[in-house]
C-alpha cells in the first residue's frame, strides 16, 4: 500500500511516499527558515505563499525519488490541523485536487498524531500503550497512547511550547530563527551550571509544563548583565537549555510511573535536541522503561509521519470527502475519527 503524505502546517512544505506504513521509499522537506529569519519567527502570510510556490515541485519530487507514479498510490494523507489556516489550506487544497482527479482514498491528520506516527518508521516500534511527549514549537504535552488510534491527554503547557521558548531565547540573545538548533550549537561552549534558571512547579502536582517563567529569567539576566560577552551567551544558552530539559525529563518520568507505562515515546523538533535525547535515555535507563525516540531528521516536522498515520486511518476505514477542511486548532481526540 502507498501513501503520499502532504505536510505544510507551519513552515515546511513536505511530501513523502511510504510503502506498507513503515518503508519510506522518500521524504521531502523545504524548510522556510531563512524565509522567516529576519522576522525572528514564523510570518503567516509569507508561510502560505511560499507553500503555494514549493507545494508542487515538492510533490512531484518525493513522487520522483519514490519511482511511483500518482497512478502508483492507493491513497492521500494530508496534515488538516492544528497549524496556520493558510499554510494547512495549500496542502489540502492540492490533497484533495489529486485524490478527486484520480480516484484516491484521502484522509485528514492530525499534525500531532503524526509527530507520535514518527515513532513508527524505524524498527523497533512501540507497541500499546505508551506513553507520548510531544515536544515542538507550537506543543508541549504528554499523551497516554492505550491503542493504535487512542490518545488521552494527560498534561499540556500552560503558556509557551517548549519549542517556542527555545525561539524566544534565541531571539532575545540575537542568535538568530530557529532558536532550537541555534541554541543547542552555541551551548556546547557553555556551561550548564553556570546560570541556576528556576524549574516551573505546580502546586496541585498536575503533569503541566510551563516554560514562560524560564523564559523571564532569561530576559531579566540578560538585561541586568548585557551586553554579554560570547562566553556569557554560551553560559545562558547552556543553562537554559539544561532548564528546560530537566523539566521534561522529570514530567515524563513522573507521569510514567504514575500511569503505570513503560514505554515512552519521545517526538516533535524539539527531540532533535542531543541533550534531551540523552537525558531521557538516562531516565529510561535508571526506571527500566523502553524510550522511542525517532531520527532527528523525523523528530521536526516532515510528511513521513503524516502518511504513516495516513495509513493506519486508512487501514482503519476512515475516509475523508472533499469538505475536508483545515482547522487552526485541532484537537488529538481520544478515538478514531469517523
Ligand atoms: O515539530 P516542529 O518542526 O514544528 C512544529 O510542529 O512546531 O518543531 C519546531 C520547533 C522549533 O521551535 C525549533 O526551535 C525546535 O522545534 N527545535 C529544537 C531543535 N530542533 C528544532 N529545539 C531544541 N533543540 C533542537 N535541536
Ligand atoms: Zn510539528
């Protein structure tokens, strides 16, 4: 069975072709990063426009790698939220014109279930139920997975992503978009102790996130120290980075053991961080649980997940008609869709 996945939900416009649920056979992703640069973050105008320039040469493209033809597919998966309107719309848009023009099965994803579906293009894959953090520039949250297709939300920022705080930083130390690679570069030449960050609690134990308080500190520090010297930035970015993955580590690790799971799925741009990739395998590691994390390159957004999660929905029966519309603010609900 071959899906063509369509992704364009912020600013990377992506399509991939995938063989059977699990065989990439290509994945192709156009990241507007320095589209955005300058901006020191995503411009939704400019976002949908450049999909409406890329959304074709890219699909023609992982069509090409892939060696198949649309005639080739036996259905479409495209990203229908949450994401920018504009952007959502250029994908679903061309979604729907190919699978009408040639008799395709379509289906609607959610861009978080793709980011979970990501878990699931490399061997070994997690089987039910695990437990799902879900870490990007627009989402922080942790998901208890009970069986392919279920999802219950156990825990969600209360203000900022953690991707989003990762971009903020950046900014606000003038290093540039987006912040989550840029810091984690420019921290390998600090030190992780130099700066004690305060570690967001809640009083009423919920397995919450908040990243807002962090992100003050930051400003406050640079304000009472700036300019900084190279050294300092390196310090900063070291120390906030160490912050914000120890309140991860130790959310995740906690709501595992309180939901009784042992196994723990890790995904979103943000889990292309080395440093939280290792932290949690340490976790792993010390509490016996199986951590899931995919390549880097399937942890930030690309169409690979959303046709792997395509193709359990299509496996499933589910189809999608030609009303299928984009929604900013999508919800991952608990059961499959109809
Ligand atoms: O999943 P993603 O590609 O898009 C969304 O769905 O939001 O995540 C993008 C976010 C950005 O905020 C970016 O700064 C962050 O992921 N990010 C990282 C790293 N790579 C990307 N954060 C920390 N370390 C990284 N290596
Ligand atoms: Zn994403």
């Amino acid at each position: 069975m071959l899906i063509l996945g369509i992704e364009t939900s912020c600013d990377e416009t992506a399509a991939a072709v995938l063989e059977d649920g699990a065989k990439l056979r290509s994945s192709i992703v156009a990241s507007q990063a320095a589209l955005h640069a300058d901006y020191g973050g995503v411009v939704p105008e400019l976002a949908s426009r450049r999909h409406l320039e890329a959304i074709l040469p890219i699909v023609t493209k992982a069509l090409q790698e892939a060696g198949v033809g649309l005639q080739d597919l036996d259905g479409i998966a495209v990203t229908q939220g949450p994401g920018l309107v504009g952007s959502l719309l250029v994908g679903l848009s061309v979604a729907k014109a190919l699978a009408y023009v040639h008799h395709l099965p379509l289906v609607g994803i959610n861009h978080l279930e793709g980011h979970i579906f990501a878990g699931f293009l490399q061997e070994p894959r997690p089987s039910y139920p695990f437990l799902a953090l879900l870490v990007s520039g627009g989402h922080t949250a942790l998901y208890h997975c009970p069986a392919p297709l279920g999802y219950r939300l156990l825990g969600a920022t209360r203000d900022d992503a953690a991707g989003e705080a990762f971009d903020k930083v950046a900014k606000l130390l003038g290093l540039g978009y987006p912040g989550g690679p840029i810091i984690e570069r420019v921290a390998r030449d600090g030190d992780p102790r130099a700066i004690p960050f305060p570690v967001a609690q809640f009083s009423d134990g919920a397995p919450d996130f908040s990243f807002s308080g962090l992100k003050t500190a930051v400003s406050l520090f640079v304000r009472k120290h700036g300019p900084l010297t190279p050294r300092l930035i390196a310090d900063v970015c070291a120390s906030f980075q160490a912050t914000v993955v120890k309140m991860l580590v130790r959310r995740t690790g906690r709501a595992a053991l309180r939901e009784g799971t042992r196994r723990i799925l890790v995904s979103g741009g943000v889990a292309a961080n080395r440093l939280l990739r290792e932290a949690l395998q340490a976790e792993a590691e010390e509490r016996g649980f199986e951590l899931f994390t995919p390549p880097p390159a399937l942890c930030t957004d690309n169409a690979a997940m959303i046709a792997a999660a395509g193709y359990a929905r299509l496996l499933a029966g589910e189809r999608a008609d030609l009303r299928l519309n984009a929604v900013a603010d999508l919800r991952l609900v608990a059961r499959p869709r109809a």
